[in-house]
C-alpha cells in the first residue's frame, strides 16, 4: 500500500478494495453480521521507521 500511496493510487486501490467488499456482502450477507464492509481509512502518515524526536531545552 506504501508504493500505492507514493504513487498517487491509493485512493483508486481502497474504492477497489470497496467494490469486492461490497460483492463479498452481496454473496454472503451472513458473515457480516455487524456493519456492511467498507474498507479502511487511508493512513495519514506512514513510516518504516518513526522518526526520533528532537529534544528540545538544555540541561545545563
């Protein structure tokens, strides 16, 4: 999903993601029991590794 976002699709790839969601309830309503499917927000930030933070201040 990373190179998707990068890319600019990955807007495109989750109402895909929605569409086979939506047949998937479509076929078998039963195993949804709590909500119809949607697919999941798209993250606002992603990291392989979080940046580390700057500590501001002095000790001294």
């Amino acid at each position: 999903m990373s190179a998707d976002r990068h890319y600019g699709r990955a807007e495109r790839v989750r109402e895909l993601r929605g569409a086979v969601l939506l047949d998937a309830y479509a076929e078998h309503p039963e195993r949804f029991v709590r909500e119809i499917p949607t697919p999941l927000a798209l993250p606002t930030v992603a990291w392989i590794s979080e940046p580390v933070k700057e500590v501001t201040g002095s000790l001294n």
